[in-house]
C-alpha cells in the first residue's frame, strides 16, 4: 500500500537477500569551517599585534659638561648590571663608605627594592644610577630602562664608569677585568 | 490511511560556500600580510613596556646581533642608493647600476666596505648562505677604522629627516652596544629609539 521511502544513504532493500550498505558519500563540513575561521581569526590578530614598539634613550651630550650640584649618598641606589642576569645594587651610602651590597634577579624583588628605596628618600631627591658592566647583557639593561618607566623614577643616569671602590666591593660577585 | 504526507523539508545546508569564502578569506590575509625582508642576522629584541610605536618610515635602523656584530639598514629604497653615492664618493669605490639595485633591495646589511662589492655580485641563495661579519665599530667612536659612522653620516646626508633605531638583541653584551653609542655620541645624536618587543605593563599601572 505505502511505499517506505528510505531516502540517500540507506540500504537497498534487496528482496531479502544480501544488503549492501552503501557508505554515506556526503561530508559534514562544518569542523573545517570552523577551523577556516580559527586560521582567519589568527591571520587577522598576529599581523596587526607584531608591529615593534620604541623606548627612546637620551643620553647627554658628550661635549657639553655642565656643571650640577654634588647629589648626596644618602639619596642615591647605584644598580650594577652583572653576570647571569642579576644585579646588585648599593643605596645610601658611597663605595668607600662599606655600604651592603644585595643581589637580586630582575623581575619584582627588583621593583619592590627600588620603590623601597625611592620612599625612603621621598620623591625628587632620589636617583638612580645604573652602572652596566662587561658581563651584562643588553636585556638587562633595557630591562633595567624598563623598571625606570614602571616605577615612574625620572632622576636616572646611565653611566658606564666604575669607580675602584666600587670595583672593590663588586670584585667577589661580578669578573671585572682591568 | 496517511492523510497528508507532510514533506520534510532538508535540514542539513550545503557548507560548501561557506568553506570556499573562509579559504579566500584566509588566502587574502596570508597575502597581504607585509613580508618581512630577509634581514641580515636574526635579532631577538627584549620586551619593553612602551606603548610607543616605532615610524614606518624615514628610520635608520642599527642592529647588535647576539655575537656582538653591528648591521645597518635604512628604510627607503631610493635612499639607500643615494647613500651608497655618498659612500662610494667618500671611499674612492665604484658600484655598477647592478649592484646599486641589488643593494636599494636589501633591508639591512653588516659587511666593512671593502667585502661589500663582491657580496652583492654573488646570486642570491649565496647571499643568504653568507655570514656576515658585521660593520667595524670601536670605542671610541672616531676611530678611522670606523666604518658606522661613515654609514651615519652619509645616511643623513641622503635623508635629512632619518630617525635612528636600535635593535639589539637579548644577549647582545653591553660593551658592544657601547660601541655603537659612542659612534653615534661622536656625531652629537643624542637621542635614540630603542625598538623592543611589546609587554604588558603590571596590572593598576597607568602611564603619566
């Protein structure tokens, strides 16, 4: 009486006898969609995000000396870039006068000890003086540029002279060679 | 006895236009993505928090590698011949029409003077197969071996506007940077961009 439509992808109903399925020959493309979209969405996002950023460096001019005023000890952290990615760091006291000189890794020990020191001192009247030597990288001291912008300390200098009290003090921790 | 056949009408839809426009999507920005050209040496730059971002164009661009070799690159390629005149002038050296082409193509080198003309005879696939050995610099800036301020200065005398970059490179060590300021010190540029990855500052900070 009524016709039982199977519709694609059934069977062949063969009076009885052997039925050979018949594999479905249609896809379902949805995942590869969704994969398209994903690889899209990627392209979109990465190209735009890899444009480099600057930091601008100003250095003093070389040929102008100009005189300023003596900074005193008890308001200066001078920070020595050495080996292995640490840096040490004296405060408040001068080279010659024994200060304590502690070691840190970059990161937020480094962060903490510098903002530690700016309260101590108190807003102008600190600075900073950062003092890179031969086993340092240059990561290190773009990192160290880095802390000065996060910390918002303005008062810094980037010299690279170490005075021989203070290769004194440094002799144990970094190889100084003459 | 079946009334009426109610037709099921075909739930699933054909994907198949769909799949196509996201591969012709996909292939547009795979595409128009700006290929970088083949710089001289890989450089690794250290992340920063600047939100600054580096000029399109008009930028000289200084690299420390991680062995400590200096390459130099401008942006524009009219320029780059102009500069390689004022050099050629300066040196008592030659180039051909054909190597000036191949060099206004080249986004950055780190050859001395004297190994630059045989360098841009060789094909192609021999020259990305060289390892260059980066420019002459020395401490003090001045130096007559020097050849990196002679490429400053004959950079800015093609482009007045040029504005300098540093790249340099995460273990780049630092008296080799020195080098390279003191070049630049010596010439009185006294401000630098210095062109680092792009960082997230710590959570609550907000710029001045």
């Amino acid at each position: 009486m009524s016709e039982i439509n199977t519709g694609g992808g059934g069977g062949k109903h063969d009076g009885g006898k052997v039925r050979s399925k018949k594999a479905s020959t249609r896809v379902d493309m949805t995942p590869m969609v969704d994969l398209g979209f994903l690889l899209i969405t990627f392209f979109i996002l990465a190209t735009t995000l890899s444009k480099p950023s600057s930091m601008t460096l100003n250095v003093p001019d070389k040929t102008k000396t100009e005189e300023t005023e003596p900074i005193k000890a008890s308001n200066v952290m001078t920070i020595f870039l050495g080996k292995d990615n640490k840096a040490h760091y004296i405060f408040g006291k001068a080279a010659n006068e024994e200060p304590e000189v502690k070691t840190v890794g970059y990161g937020y020990e480094f962060r903490q000890a510098l903002q530690e020191n700016a309260r101590k001192v108190g807003g102008e009247k600190f600075v900073v003086v950062i003092k890179p030597t031969k086993e340092s990288t240059y990561k290190n001291m773009v990192d160290v540029l880095d802390e000065m912008a996060i910390t918002k300390l303005k008062r810094y200098a980037l010299v690279d002279v170490l005075t021989p009290d203070e290769k004194k003090l440094l002799k144990e921790k970094v190889k100084l060679d003459a | 006895m079946p009334a009426v056949k109610v037709k099921r009408a075909s739930s699933s839809v054909d994907m198949t236009a769909m799949c196509d426009v996201a591969f012709l999507l996909l292939t547009f920005f795979i595409l128009t993505a700006q290929f970088r050209s083949q710089d001289a040496a890989a450089i690794e730059t250290p992340s920063s928090i600047s939100g600054i971002k580096v000029p399109d164009n008009d930028i000289m661009t200084i690299g420390l590698g991680r062995d400590g070799k200096v390459y130099f690159g401008i942006d524009n390629a009219q320029n780059r011949i102009a500069m390689l005149d004022n050099m050629a002038a300066a040196k008592g050296l030659s180039f051909s029409n054909n190597e000036k082409k191949e060099f206004s193509l080249m986004s950055n080198f780190g050859l001395p003077i004297n190994q630059l003309k045989s360098f841009l005879n060789l094909p192609k696939e021999q020259q990305a197969k060289v390892k260059q050995p980066g420019i002459p610099t020395d401490s003090t800036g001045a130096a007559p071996t020097n050849e990196l301020k002679e490429w400053v200065y004959n950079a800015r005398k093609a482009n007045n506007n040029l504005r300098i970059a540093l790249k340099g490179d995460n273990l780049a060590k630092f008296p080799e940077f020195k080098n390279v300021l003191a070049t630049l010190q010596a010439q009185n540029i006294n401000k630098f961009n210095l062109i680092t990855g792009t960082e997230a500052p710590p959570a609550g900070w907000k710029a001045d």
